[in-house]
C-alpha cells in the first residue's frame, strides 16, 4: 500500500516573499493513487487584508475569516496528514512555495521538493500546446465542473484526484473502495483486476488550434513529413 496526499491552497495574492498568505488548505489521502475519503480542510485567517482581485477567484473575505486558526494553529495537523509520502499538486511550485514561507513563519522546517509531484507538468507531457488548468482538464477528461463556480480548496482537490487518476493511467476494472476492516478508513482494494476501459478524450476546436500551433513551431517535426 503506498500513501499519499494531494493538496492545494488558496492565497491572498501570487507571491509570498511579498506578503501574500495562505488562506485556505485542502488535502486528500491517496492509497495506491487513488482517494480513500480521508482529508484535511482548514480556512486560516492571514493577518492581513485580502485584495479585492484575489477574492474574485476564491470568494473568500477577511470577514469570513474572522475568528478562524492562524496558520501556527493548524501546521502541526497539517503536517501530521503529509504524513512522508509524496505530495501531488496542480502547479506545485506554486502551493510547495506559499505553504514553505508559512512553515518558516511558525519554525517548522520546508517541505521536501523532492516529494512533489506536479499535475501540471504531467498534463503537459501528455497534452503538449493545449491547455492544462484544471478546467480544462475536467473538461478533456468528462468530469463534473458544475459546482465550481469559484476556486475552492477542497473542490479542486476533489476534482484533482479525478484528473490524476486519468492523468496516471485510470481506473482498472473491478478496481474498487472498501472499508479495510480497521475502523472507518477505506483502503483500494482489487476485486478482479483487469486490462483498463479506455476513456476516449475528445479535444475542443480551441485546444486542436492550439495544439496545431505548436506542433507547427516544431522543426522537422517526423509525423508531418510527406
């Protein structure tokens, strides 16, 4: 059984070594890359306003945080669920960097960037010069977008652990979530593996375009000779 968790934040800007926070952290639990049920969700208040900008995308005010943990409050939990598995996120530069200067903050030490794993660039090894934000990726792979009207942590974690599953291979045959038998943490379990049902991904007009402009900047490019 191999465990890890996948995780993202929201902020209340784009960089933290300019004073942006983090206000909100989701994480899933992954056995065998898949979810077990299990997750972490804090919103966390930052000391600090939130850009009207930023709040466009996450919904999130300093009103609605008011009364919620400081981030010292919940790294310890935080940490606890990492756990020291692998840690899988969309663009994780970008989440390894906001959740590092607030662990510095606090006196915890740096997550460890060799445990990252980094949908983004697994996307675009698999869809070169078509678009990979998670939207469209949900989009790409038939996955339900209808309840994320803005950025939340805990949605796209959710929506995450879809697109990884495609994005690494999908689900076997008979694969299956069980209870383990040991209190309520499920676990993957097999039931009769088989070969995997291919998911046909139909690209947009948009995305054929696009990928039809990068394969044109491609020199000599073997599949185009005549």
């Amino acid at each position: 059984m191999i465990r890890s968790v996948l995780f993202d934040t929201e902020t209340t800007g784009l960089d933290p070594m300019a004073g942006d926070r983090v206000i909100e952290v989701a994480a899933l639990e992954l056995v065998n890359d898949l979810p077990t049920g299990r997750h972490f969700h804090a919103l966390v208040h930052p000391q600090r306003d939130i850009p009207e900008g930023a709040t466009r995308v996450h919904g999130l005010t300093i009103d609605k945080l008011e009364g919620k943990p400081l981030f010292g409050e919940i790294a310890d939990g935080l940490l606890e669920f990492f756990g020291d598995g692998k840690l899988v996120a969309h663009n994780a530069p970008f989440d390894f960097g906001f959740l590092n200067a607030e662990f510095s903050r606090v006196g915890h030490p740096p997550l460890d960037t060799a445990r990252m794993v980094d949908t983004l660039l697994l996307a675009k090894a698999r869809f070169p010069g078509m678009p990979n934000s998670l939207d469209a990726l949900c989009r790409r792979f038939g996955i339900d977008l209808s309840e994320r009207t803005t950025h939340n942590a805990l949605l796209d974690c959710r929506l995450l652990a879809e697109v990884y599953v495609e994005l690494t291979g999908g689900r076997q045959r008979g694969l299956s979530l069980a209870e383990s038998g040991q209190g309520s943490m499920p676990v993957a379990t097999y039931a009769a593996v088989g070969t995997r049902m291919p998911r046909p991904v139909t690209p947009t007009e948009t995305e054929l375009a696009a990928h039809a402009g990068f394969v044109a900047k491609l020199k000599d490019a073997v599949w185009m000779a005549k």
